[in-house]
C-alpha cells in the first residue's frame, strides 16, 4: 500500500479504511500463527476467538468501505 509511511493527518477516508484492513487482517493473522503454536487449548480457544473478532473488524470497515465506493460512484454519476 501507498500509504504505509504517510501521516494519519494526510490520508484520505479510503486510505484510512484501507490501511485499518490491513492492520485488522494483520493482528488477525498473528493471533492465527499464535494459536497453531500454542500447547494449550484454552489459550489456543481464546486466540482463536481474538482471530475471529479481528476478522470482524476488518469485515466491519470493508463494509464501510464498500459503502464508500458506492457513495462516491453516485456522487460522480450525478456529476455526470
């Protein structure tokens, strides 16, 4: 991504919402990894559900995201 060393201040809402998926899917893919490595099943149980939330905040803000594909393709169509 583009993005990676720009300031928060200086993206536009697609670059934020971009760069938080991928933080998201990120911490998501760590707590994955974590739990394959874990020799106990109650602490594999439990990165296994922060993997799942993880998932559902990177779900969540590509909702939010294609929403503003959306609204921006309306906004250009009645530009037109």
């Amino acid at each position: 991504m583009k993005t990676d060393n720009a300031p928060w201040e200086d993206l536009s809402v697609q670059d934020i919402l971009e760069r938080a998926i991928a933080d998201e899917e990120g911490v998501r893919d760590y707590y994955r990894r974590a739990a394959t490595k874990a020799g106990n099943a109650h602490v594999r149980q439990v990165l296994i559900r922060l993997s799942e939330s993880e998932q559902g905040h990177a779900d969540t803000l590509r909702k939010e995201l294609d929403e503003l594909h959306l609204q921006q393709d309306l906004e250009a169509g009645m530009a037109d």
